[in-house]
C-alpha cells in the first residue's frame, strides 16, 4: 500500500533515459515531501476547527443564523472526533497514555450536564415567552410579572457561559498530535457555547448602564432579534396599538428563532452523548 502511495507521488524524468533503480529514485522522493498529519482524520478535523475559529471571530456572532451555522460545524467536529475515536492507533495511544486522558471523561460529562439545563432552561423561556404574550394580547396588567420571569431565565442561560469554563479549566491531554486536537474541540466547544448562551439570553436583558424597553418603534427603525424586548414603555402609553403589534411580531419572531435554536442544540447534546460513549469505551476496555 505504501509502495502503491509512492509511486503515485512520482513524476517521470526526461532528462534520464538510462536509469537503472528507478525504484531508488522513486523512494527518495516520496519521503522528500511533507506530510500534514498521522492520520487524514486530524488534518480533516484542524481544518474543520480552524474554519470555526476563524468565525467565531466575527463581531457578529450572536446573530441568529450565525449561531445556527456555528453550531452546525460544532457538531460536524464532533463527528470527526468519534470518527477518529473509533481508530485502532488511536484507542492504542489513548490506552498507552489513560492518565493523561483521564479526565475528558469528566469534562464531556460537564459539557452534557450544562446542554441539559440549558435544554431545560430553554423549554422555560420559549413557554413564558408565549404566556407573555397572551397575557399582552389579553391587556393582562401583571404582563410585567412575566417580564420579569423572563429575565431570571436569561440570567441563568447567561451563567452557563461561566460553568461551562470549567470544562477548559484542566487541559491535561498529552503533548501529542491526538492530544493537542481534542484540547482545540474541547475549546472550539467551549467558545461557541458561551456565544450561544449569551445570544439567547440577550434580547431578555438589560444593558450595562440600565433597561433600555423604552426602545422606540417606527417606521425609520428596524429591529432585530437581539435587541431588547420593549414592552413596558409602550404598553403604559394608549393608543400605541400599532406598536405593540410591532413587538408582538417580534417576541413571535423570537420565539421561532428559539425553536431553531432548540433543535441545533439537541444535535450538539447528541454528539456530545456519542463522543463520551467512544471516550469510555476506549479507555475502559
């Protein structure tokens, strides 16, 4: 197989009709050129992670369907990672070395933990987002009672970010190619996280200098899902119907975004219940 991999790399040369171990020259230059990585799987894996990198550097990466995209090339990482998991040489190296590895079990278990209250977390704020709104659309005056609700609920979404640093907190996977990928998957995974959990908690919470629900609505100003919800202004001036549908149709954007935002997540919770059942097979058996 080697042999055949050689002899694809070369090239005939003109200038020497009368070469007698073409078999020699063939062998230097196969081991002349570079080689990327072990295995295909790492380099497709660098790749994969350093095309997010280079995303989530983006000034925008709250928004809406970049989250989505971001977390559609997590869980392609994810993949790749059981994928290699699944490789002899790398169940050996993983074996060779259990005290180094050793505790990605405890952190893919973190991640699986912080996805599940995030998941619960997330079923709470899409059902108050829609009691909020019936109670609007039924002139409830304790609306701002769940106002309120749904600012506890970000805040909790947005304490997420903050837990799930704990899973970089031990970096301890070896010195080698294997342990160097999945120390950047467990930080790719890291990073998105927190821009997710900060994306979803945004539109329900204030600003640092202060609430800002006095937002203005007309036709020279156009929203988007992550500013905030404002409702208390408007709603405690009459005769501002057509606002307040405005922000109905908003909050109703925003609750559909969430259940998009749901679904990416429940495949992210999934891979990440895969990768963990690869990671305790190997180093179990």
């Amino acid at each position: 197989m080697v042999a055949k991999f050689r002899r694809s790399l070369s090239f005939p040369n003109n200038n020497n009709q009368t070469s007698s171990k073409p078999t020699k020259t063939l062998h230097v230059r196969s081991t002349s050129l570079p080689c990327r990585s072990h295995h295909p799987i790492i380099s497709l894996l660098k790749d994969q992670i350093n095309d997010l990198k280079s995303s989530s550097s983006s000034s925008s990466s709250t928004i809406p369907n970049i989250l989505c995209h971001r977390l559609t090339q997590l869980k392609t990482i994810h993949e790749s990672l059981e994928d290699l998991l699944h490789l002899p040489q790398t169940k050996d190296s993983l074996r060779n070395q259990f005290n180094n590895y050793e505790n990605l079990l405890e952190d893919f278990l973190h991640f699986l933990d912080v996805y599940g209250t995030f998941q619960t977390l997330l079923l709470s704020l899409k059902q108050q987002l829609s009691s909020t709104q019936v109670a609007i659309r039924s002139k409830n005056i304790k609306f701002e009672d769940y106002i309120k609700t749904l600012k506890k609920l970000a805040k909790k979404i947005s304490g997420l970010s903050s837990t799930i640093r704990l899973a970089g907190a031990d970096n301890q996977s070896g010195d080698t190619e294997l342990g160097e990928v999945i120390r950047d998957v467990k930080e790719v995974t890291i990073t998105v996280s927190i821009a997710l959990f900060s994306g979803v908690s945004k539109p329900f919470l204030p600003e640092k200098k202060g609430w800002r629900f006095g937002l203005r609505l007309n036709k020279r100003v156009k929203i988007d899902h992550h500013q905030e919800i404002c409702l208390m202004g408007l709603l405690r001036k009459k005769g501002e119907e057509l606002q307040v549908k405005m922000v109905l149709k908003r909050m109703h954007e925003l609750e559909n975004w969430i259940d998009e935002i749901e679904s990416f997540s429940e495949k992210i919770y999934r891979s990440l219940i895969n990768t963990r059942v690869s990671l305790l097979n190997v180093l179990t058996n």
